[in-house]
C-alpha cells in the first residue's frame, strides 16, 4: 500500500514538472505558404510552397475565387505546387491554399504590364508594326513609345492607346522618319505608371529600285550589226512599146490625097 503512495506521488509530480516545462502560451504553428516570383506579367509561372497544413490532405490553390490548382500534402503537412498567371488587369492579388478542414493560408502577387509580341522587329521609316500587350490597367491610357537606344528620356515617337477592361492592348504603330540604327519600343501604363521591358527594334534603310543595266553585245551581235546587208536587185518589167507620131504626119497625108484628086480630075478635063 506504501509502495503504491509513493508511485502515484511520484507521477503527480512528474506531471507537475511536464506542465511547468511546457510553456503556456504554446500554440500549434498556423499553415503558411511562400510564392515565388511575387511579381511579373500575364503567363508568370508562380510556385508555391506550403507547411503546417492537415497531414497527408487535399490542397487547393486559388487565385482570388478562381481554383487554378490542387495538390495533398505529405505526412509532415507540406506541399508544393504551381500555377500560371490568369490574363487579368494590372494590380495586386491573393493566392491562397486551403486543405479539406480549411486551414489556410494566403500570399500577394503583383501583374506588371508586358509588350507581349511585334509583328515585326526590323522596318523602314513610315511601315507599320501591330504591337499587342497585357497587364495594363483596365480602360487605362497606355503610351507606345520608340526611343533612342542610348538616350532613354527622347521620344521619337508616341502613339495613345485605350487598353480593355482586361488590361489588353492592340496598336498599329508607325515608324518615324529617323536614321537607320537600332532603337527600342516600350509601353507606359498612365495610371500606374508602370512601364514594360524594351523590346529592340531595328530601323532599316529604305529599299531602292536600281536603275536598269545593259548588257555588253556578244560577239555574234556585233558581227551582225558591222555586216553590210546584201541587197538582191529586182527585176523590173519594160513598158509596152509604143512607137512615136511625127508631129503633122497625118496632114500631109491629107495633102498628098487632096494633090491626088486634083491631078486626077485635069487629066478627065
């Protein structure tokens, strides 16, 4: 009986001592989640990281409302997954992981504006590029601009744009009349005034007709052009003979008969 007081005295002690080494303001880690990147254009392919969430249970990953991706976790509540960046205006957003009790845990992304595609990286003075981008600010006026390469602050040209209400842009920009040379195009977002990367863009020389060249004549031309052309005479036919009337022929004609008729009539006399 003795021996059993003194194992039950020594357990509360034991429990005791437990409940003064465990400190009192004790709680169970929250779940949390890290992203990387935390910023860049429409298409970003964003990783997340989660720990502390329910072991072993389904996780789903929103951006906003929208799930974009799930994933479970493994026997220590951690996880890893990826999701790509919807095509949405500029701004900041929330992704958040929640397992199936609704632990949760979120993080912040930040869209940047981005020149998505030129229709053409090289032209000449006065051709048209169609440029395209997104990530601007919904119904926001976006600046395409062409500067020089070495000197960001002169705009050689500038052409206004309205963006949609998801941020998307669709421009035909001409090309100014400036030297040949290699400059770069970017987008400003007025409203936030974020700007896009550069994108190189060549200015050509214009094309130009040569004039017509002729080509030296060959050997057999020049021979045909120095001969002396042969000409072959032609045959003419001799007009019909006519023979010719002696000027008053036909008058002494008449006399000679008339001398005849008097000569005859004094000789009947």
């Amino acid at each position: 009986m003795k021996s059993i007081n003194q194992k039950s005295l020594l357990l509360v002690v034991f429990l005791m001592l437990l409940a003064l080494a465990i400190p009192s303001n004790a709680q169970i880690p929250s779940p949390s989640i890290r992203i990387d990147p935390v910023e860049g254009p429409v298409g970003t392919s964003v990783s997340v990281r989660g720990t502390n969430f329910l072991l072993e249970s389904e996780v789903r990953i929103f951006w906003e409302d929208k799930v974009m991706s799930s994933t479970k976790t493994d026997s220590r509540g951690s996880f890893s997954a990826s999701i790509k960046v919807p095509e949405v205006p500029c701004g900041y957003y929330k992704i958040t992981a929640m397992d199936e009790v609704k632990n949760n845990a979120y993080s912040t992304f930040r869209i940047t504006p981005k020149l998505t595609k030129l229709s053409t990286s090289k032209g000449v003075p006065g051709s048209v590029v169609n440029i395209t981008g997104n990530g601007f600010s919904a119904n926001s006026q976006v600046e395409v601009r062409l500067i020089d390469l070495f000197n960001e602050t002169q705009n050689l040209a500038v052409k206004s744009i309205q963006a949609n209400e998801k941020g998307v842009i669709q421009v035909e920009f001409e090309i100014p009349n400036v030297p040949a040379g290699e400059y770069k195009i970017y987008a400003l977002d007025s409203k936030t005034g974020l700007k896009t990367e550069y994108t190189k863009f060549t200015v050509e020389l214009p094309k130009t007709t040569p004039p017509p060249t002729t080509s030296p004549p060959t050997k057999n031309q020049t021979e045909q052009t120095n001969k002396t052309p042969v000409t072959t005479p032609q045959k003419t036919t001799p007009p019909p003979y006519t023979p010719k009337r002696t000027p008053g022929f036909e008058v002494m004609i008449a006399l000679g008969g008339i001398a005849t008729a008097l000569l005859i009539s004094r000789r009947s006399k």
